[in-house]
C-alpha cells in the first residue's frame, strides 16, 4: 500500500463550517506532520475564538429544524454516512495513518471499520429513543416522558483515535438530533474533517456537524465557555478533563468527561500462560500504547510470574516496528517526538529508581524493514519488573508501549492492587474459574472488565470510567443518555376545575 499524499484537499482550510472548509482566522499555524518520518502532512491556520463563535452560530441556527427531524430521518442519513464512509474506507484508513504513524494494518482492519459500524449502530439507534410507557400513575393524571435534545453540544476529541473518536463524540450526538461543533486535536484533524464532509454528502444539513481546528487554550476553552454551547464532551487526560469541569460548571453545561486509565491485568495462578501472555503483549502495545484502555498493570500471581515476564519480554522483541505503510508493520510510532520522549522518560526514572527494564527500553535505529527509524518518534516495547507499587510507572499515565508486571500472592492482594490506582477505565481477569471471574467483575472498580481478554469494543456496549477516569458512556444505547434530557409530561384526566389537593393552599376539602 502507498503512503497517502494529503494533496491539496484542505487547502481551503482546515476549518468545517455550515458544510463548507474555511480558513480559520487565527494568528498561529500549526504543522500536521507525519511521526513515522517528520514528514509535513499538511499545515493548517488555527481557528481564532471568532471561528468558534461562527461554528456555535452555525450550530445554533440548524438546531431547530434538526432537532424536529424525525428519528426516521435522521436513521435515514447516518445510514446514508454509513455507506460513504464504506466507500471511503481506504482512504480514510491513508490519511489516518498517515497523521497518526499508526500501522496501516490498525487503521485498515480497526479504526475504520469500528467507525463504520458505530455510524450503523446509531442509524438504528436513532429509531430507538426510548421513555417510560404512559400511564395515569397518580390517578388523576396521564404522565409521559419525552426525550429531549439539549442543543449545540461543544465536543473536543483526542489525538490517539482521530476518527473513531470523531465518530463517538458526533454520531450520538445527532443521532439525538443535537448539532454539534467538533474540536479535534491540532495534531490529528485531518480524519474528523474527512468525517464532516462525508456527513454533508450524506445528507445531513449544513451546521448540524461543524469542526473547528483549533489550540486547547484558545479555541477549546472559548467552546467549552461559550453561552449557546449547552453540553461539553470531552475525551483526553484527566488534568485536563478537571479544567474543562471548572470552565463547563461556570454556566451549569452537562459535562461527559472520557479520561485516563491505568488499566490493571489481573493474572490468577490458574490462568491459561500462553493466552495470558498473547493477551498481554496485544493489549499493551495497540496503538503503540496510546490508548487509555490499553493494558499498563500486569499482576501476575506468583507461582506464573517468572514464566508470564520471560514470555512476554520474548513476544515484544519480536514485535516489528517499521514502516506504517508497510502491511508487515506491527507497531508505528507515537504521535510525536515529544510524546516518544515523555514515554523514555518515565522509563529512564523507572531505571534510576532500580527496576529492571526486561525488554526494550530504548529508542531503535532500524525497523523490520530496513526504515531508518531515527527520523521518526519510534520506541521498543518495554517490559519493566521490579518496582514498587507506588512507583510513578504503576501510578502514572504513560501512553506509550511500556508494560509493568507486579507479583501478588493471594487472590484478595491481587485485587487491592487492581484497584490501588486513581483511575478506572478498564481491567481484565485471566483465570479458568468461574468463581474467581466473577469476583474480579465484581471487585475491580472499572467501566469495563474483561475476562480472558483485554481491549475488544463492541458498538453496542458502553465505554466510560469510574473515579479519576471521568463520567458518562460513549456507545451503546446508554450514550443517548449524556446526549438528551429527560421531560415529565403531565396531563389532567379529570376536567375538574378545583381539585381536591387545592385545600391546601386555600379553602377547606369540599363535600
């Protein structure tokens, strides 16, 4: 497959208002570059606060007509999205990869058709907004529930996942007939500007879906302030997540906050080695560990420990970095060289503090496929033993391919451990008793857990955290929840003029 070449295809700019690009207003550029190579992709002017308030009014004015479209109309054109980006699931995967330096095989094979089947999933979806069946519950009364749309929703999306998370944040949103303004992050927009054309040529009218390219200090806080933003949905870290709670409460906005994880793998002394080990190498490195589900935490009860770190650390070595383009290719590079030496970092105090670094540990010089990787922000796959629980390592973010495995004894430490972080994204059990499964699920303070596996998402199934990791679900049926409001309609059923709860405001019960 042939790297992408982005062309001239944003020249217009990288800002998508009211079903058009436009160059955004802002005094600062910002250069969309390729990590696997430093390669420019494509250089974009920043929106200014003005575009924002353009992109909101845009959003505003198609509120009314979207939000009393018919649920059947608005199935009808995220089934029509569906298709195009179908049609288009080569491309988007070349420009996914090429903004992100993920494997094209990722790309192709995750990222892409996951999109496709979330924007099916919400054509269904649509049809399917449910209330409380009518009923006269006080007697004298008929009540209903209505489920409303809330309005503009000002959403801002990450860098790790640029279209599926697109996806996430604008597919239930309009679905519940909200518009909404889209912030990507500046160093991956591409995909999600991709992604609002193809909602116009589907038919979706101009200024539901709007994407402003923009800085967080400027663009992404002015959206999460403004006054006719009325709900805020944010996806990243948690320090930020709690700045965008301070700006959003400011106005009493509905908040979705999809934060860190520091996902633990929980490893039983029964557990299946071979599948525990494959299982761990797959969950720690997708996405070259920029996930926030990926797996960070290994604990590993100690009759398998030694046997589960020798296999691992032989697994990652094998693991092949290289050229993203190339279908070969098993791991790309992080998203850039400041993330790749923020990740180093952490594995070089890891190092001065006397863990044991197990397996990689460095940034490599040549991939599987003779590609000079020094000119990109690659870094092997890391296994680190021999630290303590309340190392930086075990309790810190790092976004990146690094593993650490732990030892527990009792099933009662394993669990505490599990849970001895301030996050709770994710999680997952290996063990071949039902009882001990069970009590994992049960125990482990996470939105997800797993058993006998790690990272798998399916569209009709939630994903948001416990804790530190934020509130609210992406997905599934329950995302309509974050995305509507709930009406109490209450009708008298007795045309009776004075009714007899009225005594106690005035008067005395009649006879």
């Amino acid at each position: 497959m042939t790297r992408n070449t982005v062309g001239s295809r944003f020249d217009a700019g990288a800002q998508y208002l009211a079903g058009a690009l436009r160059e955004g207003t802002g005094t600062e550029t910002f250069d969309v570059v390729d990590p696997s190579d430093g390669s420019l992709v494509q250089r974009v002017r920043l929106a200014s606060t003005a575009d924002v308030d353009d992109a909101v009014a845009a959003a505003r004015a198609a509120f009314p007509a979207w939000s009393n479209a018919t649920p059947g109309t608005r199935s009808d054109a995220l089934t029509r999205l569906a298709g195009i980006l179908a049609e288009r699931a080569d491309d988007f995967a070349r420009v996914e990869s090429a903004q992100t330096g993920k494997p094209i095989k990722l790309s192709t094979e995750f990222d892409v058709p996951g999109t496709i089947d979330n924007t099916a999933f919400f054509a269904g979806a649509a049809r399917n907004l449910e209330g409380k069946a009518t009923g006269e519950f006080s007697g004298d009364h008929t009540s209903s529930i209505r489920r409303e749309p809330i309005g503009v929703v000002g959403s801002i999306s990450p860098w790790n996942y640029p279209l599926q998370m697109a996806g996430w944040k604008i597919l239930p949103a309009i679905a519940a007939g909200n518009t909404i303004v889209l912030k990507p992050a500046e160093l991956t927009p591409l995909t999600s500007l991709m992604f609002a054309q193809a909602c116009t040529d589907a038919g979706i009218p101009d200024g539901v879906v709007n994407v402003v390219t923009g800085a967080g200090r400027t663009a992404g806080e002015h959206l999460v302030s403004h006054p006719d933003v009325s709900m805020v949905s944010f996806t990243g870290s948690t320090g930020v997540g709690k700045r965008v709670g301070e700006l959003a409460v400011q106005s009493v906005k509905r908040t979705h906050l999809e934060l860190g994880g520091k996902a633990p793998f929980v490893v039983f002394d029964d557990a299946d080695l071979d599948a525990a080990v494959n299982g761990a190498v797959a969950a720690a490195l997708i996405n070259t560990g920029q996930d926030c589900t990926a797996a960070t935490r290994a604990y590993v009860q100690r009759p398998l420990y030694d046997a589960f770190v020798a296999g691992v650390a032989e697994l990652f070595e094998q693991v092949r970095l290289g050229d993203p383009f190339n279908p070969q290719t098993d791991l790309g590079p992080l998203v850039s060289f400041r993330q790749r030496d923020s990740v180093a970092g952490f594995v070089e105090r890891a190092r001065g503090y006397g863990a044991t670094i197990a397996a990689g540990g460095y940034a490599p010089e040549k991939g599987h496929d003779g590609t000079d990787l020094t000119l990109g922000a690659y870094y092997r796959p890391t296994l680190i033993t021999g630290i303590a629980q309340d190392a930086e390592v075990v309790q810190s973010e790092i976004f990146g391919p690094v593993l650490v495995v732990l030892p527990f004894d009792s099933d009662e430490q394993g669990l505490r451990l599990a849970n001895d972080t301030p996050y709770g994204l994710a999680a997952s059990a290996w063990t071949r008793d039902v009882y001990r499964s069970l009590r994992a699920t049960r125990e482990i303070k996470a939105g997800c857990v797993w058993v006998n596996d790690h990272i798998p998402i399916i569209s009709e199934m939630p994903h948001g955290g416990y804790k530190a990791s934020g509130y609210g679900k992406d997905m599934s049926q329950y995302s309509l929840d974050e995305y509507t409001q709930v009406k109490h309609v209450m009708q008298d059923i007795t045309a009776v003029a004075r009714k007899d709860w009225h005594r106690t405001i005035f008067g005395d019960r009649e006879q």
